[in-house]
C-alpha cells in the first residue's frame, strides 16, 4: 500500500474530524429508505400540492386504503408527514418544508441526468 505524505494525512484528519458523527450519518440513510419506495414517494408528491385524507390518496393513485394507510404510518413515523383530525376525518400533509426541498432536489438531480 503506498504511502500518504504527510501533509495529506494532516488534511485526511481534519477532514474526518468534521463529519458528521456516525449516529446522524445512520440516522440519514434510514430517512433516504423512506424515499426508496414509489408508493411513498407518489405520495408525498399528492401531499406537496394539498392536505387530504386516505380516500383522496387511494383514489388516484389507485392503491388500496389500507395501502395508504400503511405507507402513511411509515411516512408519519419518519417524521415526512404529520396528520390532523377534523371531524372523523384525518388529513394527512408533509411535516414542514424540509420534505418538500428533498423531495424537489432529489427531482432536479433525476432530471439533469
């Protein structure tokens, strides 16, 4: 194995000491695993343009309720939405504006290719 001079190795330890620690680093790839399934990501696509309920959801995404509702316990468990009661009905939209940049840079970078 070849030999780092030793001013690169300087460099190397400074900037292995700025990383983020391992937990956050873990943490973020178990949120990019959230945005790895279509349904979720068909989804919060929905969620970016209005609040709206399971029914609303399923319908045009032509997935079942249950579906839905599993995917959304995902995403609220995440953190990605959160959910408000009115009435009987439960409303579901994106957490805050973090999701939708996310979700929007991810769609940028997709379309450069």
């Amino acid at each position: 194995m070849p030999e780092i001079d030793e001013n690169r190795f300087k460099s190397l330890q400074v900037v292995l000491k700025s990383l983020p620690k391992e937990e956050l680093l873990y943490e973020l790839a178990e949120l990019f695993k959230i945005f790895g399934d279509s349904s979720r990501i068909r989804i919060l696509s929905l969620l970016q343009l209005e609040k709206l309920c399971v029914n609303e959801i399923s319908q045009p995404l032509n997935l079942s309720p249950s579906a839905v509702s599993h995917q959304l316990r995902i995403l609220r468990q995440a953190r990605l939405v959160r959910y408000q009661k009115i009435g009987k009905e439960v409303f579901y939209s994106l957490d805050d504006d973090h999701i939708e940049k996310i979700f929007n840079q991810g769609l940028e970078h997709i379309q450069e290719m």
